[in-house]
C-alpha cells in the first residue's frame, strides 16, 4: 500500500466519526481526505487515503 503523510492519516483521524451509519462513516474519511487534498494542492486518492487511515488504526 501507498505511504500516506502522517499529518493526513491524522486530519482524516479528525474526522472520524464512527457513529455514523457504515456508508455515511466511510464517505466521511474519503470526504476528508479530498478536503485535504483541496487545501493542500494534493491529489492522493481518497479511498486509498481512507484505508490507510484504517490500517494505521490496527
């Protein structure tokens, strides 16, 4: 799997918020991810982005 930045697995950590539904849940760490990405001039895949964050948390 891609390397990640760590401060992006952490902004992504930010916003997660497991009470919500599955689908809702995970669309919010893409969503967080492609906001990184708008702020920063990046353009690291969200779901992969997303997953990483997943891994990192196991």
């Amino acid at each position: 799997m891609k390397k990640f930045p760590a401060d992006l697995i952490a902004y992504i950590a930010a916003h997660d918020f497991d009470d919500l539904p599955d689908g809702a849940w995970f669309a919010t760490l893409e969503a967080a991810a492609a906001n990184w990405n708008e702020q920063n001039g990046t353009d690291y895949d969200e779901n992969d982005a997303a997953h990483a964050y997943l891994e990192s948390t196991r």
